[in-house]
C-alpha cells in the first residue's frame, strides 16, 4: 500500500521587490509616520493643557470683560501649526503609499516572470495528488457500498470515509472536483492529468 511521504519544503529564491526606490518610499513611510505620532501626541497635550490650565483665565477674562491672554493666543497658534503639519502628512502618507503600491506592483511583474513556472508546477502536483486521493476515496465508497449489498454488518469496525472532504460516491460539486475543474481550466493541470477514477 503507497504511503505519503512528508517532503521538506525547499527554500525558493526569487528577486526581492525592494528595489531602491520601494526601500526609499518604504523608509520615508516610516519617517512621516512617526512625525503624524509625534504631531498628534503634540497637539494632545496642548488640548489638555489648555482645557486644564487656561480655562479658569478665559472664564476670568470673560467676566472681567478683558481679552484672553497672549499666553491662550500663542496656544491656539502652536495647535494651528500643528493640525496643519498634520494634514500635510496625512496628504504626504497618501501619496507615498500610492507609490509605494505602484513600486510592489511592478516589482511584483517581475518577480512573477520567475515565479510562475514553479507555482504551475506546484499547483499541478497539488491538483494530480487531489485526484489520486478522490480516486482512492472513490475505490473505498465502491468496497463500502460492496460491504453494504452483502449485508455485512458493520459492528466492531470503523468504516472510515472521507466524504465531508472529498464528497459522496456520485458528488460531482465536491470542493476537490471544484478544485481539479479551476486546475485545468486556469491551464495548471490537463483533463488526463487530473482524471479520477
């Protein structure tokens, strides 16, 4: 009886999508990234600041009918600044992430071109062992059904089946035939490679 045999995976080496310009885009990402969180703790504090610190000023300003303090002026004009840097890094993050996608996606061309003979070919060994399965699973619902017509009983011994993953004797919707169909149409496996028995 064949068994299967656990293979270690072997290491695949392809070209690495970091081109110059990505690692760039990619560094320049994380730099603004950590000025927005270093803007938005920034102006964090100075809202609290302000609500705790200047708000008995303001309520005394009002009620003596003074103006607010250059103190609350030079506040308003640092969180002015701040939501306005901001902005501009929200807008710069944005663009740079448009980039840095159209550099993945170009590097990604290029990988592929090196790539996809070794994924066919490991879609087509996934797609003939898939068959080789359905077909053992098949032999083993025919014996069963055998068993069955004799009226042989069952008791003390498991009957095994693989149905839930590989479908009934006559399922033709199973997963797996899904599978083995998307093979041969997407050109990874031929009819006669994935033909069950």
């Amino acid at each position: 009886m064949p068994t299967l045999k656990k293979a270690a995976p072997a290491p695949v080496a392809f070209p690495s999508i970091e081109t110059h310009e990505y690692a760039r885009l990619g560094a320049r990402d994380r730099d603004l990234r950590l000025r927005l969180g270093e803007v938005i703790t920034e102006l964090n504090d100075l809202s609290h600041r302000s609500a705790l610190k200047t708000a008995p000023t303001r309520i005394d300003a009002l009620v003596s009918g003074e103006t607010l303090t250059a103190a609350n002026d030079s506040v308003q004009d640092r969180s002015a600044l701040l939501r306005q840097e901001k902005a501009d890094l929200l807008a710069a993050i944005e663009t740079i992430r448009g980039r840095l996608a159209d550099e993945r996606r170009k590097a990604s061309e290029a990988a592929w071109v090196h790539l996809a003979p070794l994924h066919a070919e490991k879609v087509k060994a996934v797609a003939i062992a898939l068959a080789g399965a359905l077909s053992a699973h098949r032999e083993l619902e025919r014996l069963s059904a055998q068993i069955n017509d004799s009226d042989i009983s069952w008791a003390g011994h498991n009957r095994f089946s693989a149905a839930q993953i590989l479908g009934g004797f006559h399922d033709d919707q199973s997963s797996v035939r899904q599978l083995l169909s998307e093979a041969v149409r997407e050109g990874f496996a031929t009819a006669a490679d994935v033909s069950v028995a």
